[in-house]
C-alpha cells in the first residue's frame, strides 16, 4: 500500500492525523497480540506519575506483542536490513494523556544489538536486546541479562474474523506514551486499520519477573494480523 493511501485512509482514527509531516517509516508484520485483564492497582504501580490508565467497561489490560519489525527508516533515507529488520517482543498496558487513549511500554525486547542502540539514542523508548527466533508458527525470546524469556506456538485459520469493540480497543491505538523523566512524550502514528486473522495459541511458556504475578494463566484474547505499515512521527511533550 502506498504511503499517499495509508494518509488517505483515516476514517478509523479516533483523531485527525498530526499537522505535521511524518518522520519514520516502519512495518509491523505478522504480529501476535496476546493480551490479559489485570488488577489496575497493581498495575498502577508499575506506570510514572502522569498516566491515566486507560480502562474498558472498568478493567485494565496488558498485552505481550510478538511481531516482525521491518523497512524501519526516516522519512528521507532507505531502509537497510541490518538495522530495519529485526524481531520485537513488547509488553504494554494502555493509558490516557491530554484525553487521547494510547499504549505505554512496560518493556521492549528486539534481537538486533544495533537497533536498540539506535532506538534507545533516538528516543526514550526501553528497548533491550533478546536472543529472539520465529519460524513456522513458534516464537522465542530469552534476554541473556534477565533471563525473561517466552515461548509460544500458534495455528492461523483462514476463518473470517468479526471484530468486537474490546478488539478495536485493544489494537487501534495511535500514540504511544513514555516518561523522559523529565516530561511525558507523545509519539504519535498512523496505519491503515489493522486486519485479522483468526488463530489459536497451542502453547505458551512466559517468565518475565516484572510481569509475574501481574499476568495470570493463559491471555483472554488472541489476535494475529498479517501486518501493517506505519507512519510515525516524532515526540512532542504533553
């Protein structure tokens, strides 16, 4: 799709795009969205002060994202493999400032050493690097500092899939939200709605110390998306 189209295309935008012109291209292919209802207070405790949390119907969530980062780039360079593509776990929760609801990163774990060196002079997002491996419906993360580490497997069908409002929440999120420890920064960013596929998750291994306790048995909701291009612009206080 071309970058005109993805503009074009924003009546599913809970908000107008940025005046602004983008910064950075990127895509975010087949993506597995796990995520989970969690206890709020507890989960408060893990946000800077500044954040609202972000609740559906009264509950909190957090989700695990397992994807395909590719063609990352600004908007005036090319994209270069050893550094534009690599695979990201992150988890995230979902939060509120200036009354524009989006994710916050409670961690982000990508398997190129290069790229989160990048990322992290770049912008204030907490990447680290993972050992992290995917291939034939498994994905595989182990931080060698932490040892966090998740292992699943999952099946795509070629059902349709309905989309609910939760799956709407959950996925439609156009800002993201970091603390610099000075100001709070809004990155916002743009993408064509994300489509569906449905799938099952036939096995999940998690141990992330941060997350224990937090994320209970197995996610309440699944998604798989083959993917989608983005838009995103640089930070800006709020």
């Amino acid at each position: 799709m071309s970058i005109r189209r993805i503009l074009a295309t924003t009546d599913h935008r809970p908000w107008p795009l940025p005046q602004s012109g983008w910064s950075y291209y990127q895509e975010w292919n087949d993506a597995l969205f796990l995520h989970w209802r969690v206890d709020a207070v507890q989960l408060r405790t893990l946000l800077p002060k500044g954040f609202e949390l972000d609740l559906i119907d009264g509950d909190a969530w957090v989700s695990v994202v397992a994807f395909t980062m590719e063609r990352i780039r600004p908007r005036w360079l090319p994209a270069f493999p050893p550094i534009s593509d690599f695979h990201e776990l992150n988890v995230r929760t979902y939060v509120r400032s200036d009354d524009k609801p989006g994710v916050y990163f409670l961690s982000i774990e990508a398997s190129s050493k290069v790229a989160c060196g990048i990322a992290r002079r770049l912008s204030i997002l907490p990447y680290r690097y993972a050992r992290i491996a995917r291939a034939n419906g498994t994905f595989r993360s182990v931080n060698p500092n932490t040892q966090d580490r998740m292992e699943l497997s999952y099946v795509l069908s070629d059902r349709p899939v309905t989309k609910s409002p939760l799956d709407r929440w959950l996925t439609e999120r156009y800002a993201l939200y970091q603390d610099s420890g000075t100001a709070l920064q809004r990155y916002d960013t743009h993408h064509v709605e994300w489509p569906f596929q449905e799938v099952e998750l036939t096995k999940l291994d998690l141990d992330h110390d941060r997350m224990n306790g937090l994320l209970q048995g197995l996610p309440e909701v699944v998604h798989f998306s083959p993917g989608v291009a983005v838009l995103a612009w640089n930070p800006r206080m709020t």
